[in-house]
C-alpha cells in the first residue's frame, strides 16, 4: 500500500518556484540533521534545477544549510568526464559545490567516464542501502525523469539500487538511480519549469492517480516518503484549477486544497 503524500505546487513564475523549492531543500536539510544527524540529497541534472543550485549557493541562503552534515548524491550522471560540459556533476560543481563549505569526502559523483555499469557498480557501493533524505528530479518532455526513460530495460528495477541506461536524450549512455532508490527515499521534489512540458506534465499527473504507470516520472512515488511537484503556470496550462493540489495516499484522489 503506498502511503506518500503527494502535492502539487504551483507558481505564477521560475523564479518563485526556484525560491519555494531552495526554502523546502532548506528545511528538509535542518530537519534530517535534526532528526538524524546528516542529509542524504541527491542532484538532479537538467536546465530547471540549476537554477535552484545557484540559488543555493547565494550568500543570503547558503548559511542556513549545515553544510558539514550533508552528503550529496546524484540521481544521474551522463557517461562523460566530470570536466565535460554535459556532466551533472559539473554543472553542479559550478553552480553550487564549488562554493559552499562542503567537503570533498561528501560529495558523491557517478564516475561518468568509466564504462556504465562499472559506474553503476561502483556509485551503488557508495549510496549503500540507507534511504536517501531528498531527491532532487526534473522531467523531460518525453515523460523521462534522472534517466529513467520510457519503456527501457530495467525501468521496473526494484532490487539494484543503481544501473545503467540508453536514453535518446544526448548524451544517450548513462547511469541512474532506479526507481527501487527514487521509492525509497524519504523525499522528492520535482522541479518542472516551461510550456514545453505542459503537455507531458498533465499526462503524467494524471498517472499518477493509476495503478500501473506507464511514464517513468509518473512511476516515483516514494513508498512512505512525500512527493512534491513544483511546477510554474506555464508548465501547469493544461491542469485544471489555478491553486495548490494536494493528494493523501491510500485513496490517491487529487483534492483541490
Ligand atoms: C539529465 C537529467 C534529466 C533532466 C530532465 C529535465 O541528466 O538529463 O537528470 O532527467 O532532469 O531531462 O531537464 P531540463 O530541466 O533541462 O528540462
């Protein structure tokens, strides 16, 4: 029985769903520090989040992080080197690693520039099994989300923590959390930004109200966790309503708030 909360989060623009989205990592980050003593964050890849990490890194908002217990992790790595342009760890690394009082023992990449499963096997060994605190997600236009991708091998993975994948976004060999790590973390944001996506994000809302998804973003629904979707209105154009949605598992019927 699948027990998450799930919300729906709607901002009229980027830049305040970027402000909404920096205070829940903020708050998540306190509260598991509090509760348990470190945070287990996983990055996401892609144009929206990093917006969101440069946010972070910003001198008003990153001393209220406590960097010195937070691990960070990654949901998905493309297979090149960390100093290559399309790396998420180094889009990561400019935009917030390399300016906050993080150390290096802390910072958990996928080693894009080994062979993937190697990667896979590796960063699997570095995750261990305890629960990842956040994850971070963005979501493609083709409903993909890390780099879960429609109808891959391995989508329904629930045992491996970690493996490797094709996908047709360029470029198309990676590594990625399966869906077994993104359901049993504790939370997840989705970030979704842009007309482009309006489409795709009412199908996979839709699906998340069903039994058995088809849509990768639409098959992350963390066990007991809570699941969040931030979206702006230009993503959201073909949602009905204009408000905050709120759904409270098992009955997993959308309520207007
Ligand atoms: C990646 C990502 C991927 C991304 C989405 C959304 O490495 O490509 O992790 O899942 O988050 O494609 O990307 P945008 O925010 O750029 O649209």
């Amino acid at each position: 029985m699948r027990s998450a909360r799930v919300e729906l989060r709607r901002f009229a623009a980027a830049t305040e769903l970027v402000e909404a989205a920096a205070r829940f990592v903020i708050e998540a980050a306190q509260a598991s520090v509090a509760e348990r003593g470190s945070f287990r964050i996983a990055l996401a890849g892609g144009s929206t989040p990093e917006a969101l990490y440069r946010r972070l890194a910003a001198s008003d908002l990153q001393g209220q992080v406590p960097w010195e217990a937070v691990d960070v992790f990654f949901g998905d790595e493309r297979s090149v080197p960390p100093d290559d342009p399309h790396s998420n760890y180094g889009m990561a690394a400019r935009a917030l690693l390399e300016h906050v009082p993080l150390g290096a023992s802390r910072i958990h990449r996928i080693e894009g520039e080994l062979a993937p499963r190697e990667a896979a096997r590796r960063y699997a060994e570095r995750l261990g099994r305890a629960p990842l605190d956040l994850v971070l997600c963005g979501m493609g236009e083709d409903g993909h989300t890390a780099s879960l991708f429609p109808a891959m091998p391995g989508l329904d993975e629930t045992r491996r923590l970690v493996i490797a994948a094709v996908g047709p976004k360029p470029p198309p060999s990676r590594v990625t959390l399966s869906l077994g790590a993104l359901n049993a973390a504790r939370a997840v944001a989705f970030l979704v930004v842009g007309a482009g996506k309006a489409t795709m994000l009412a199908r996979v809302l839709a699906e998340l109200e069903i039994e058995r998804p088809t849509l990768p973003a639409a098959m992350v629904r963390p066990e007991s966790g809570v699941l969040v979707w931030f979206v702006d209105d230009a993503a959201a154009l073909l949602l009905a309503g204009a408000g905050e949605f709120v759904t409270a598992r098992p009955t997993r019927r959308l309520v207007k708030r």
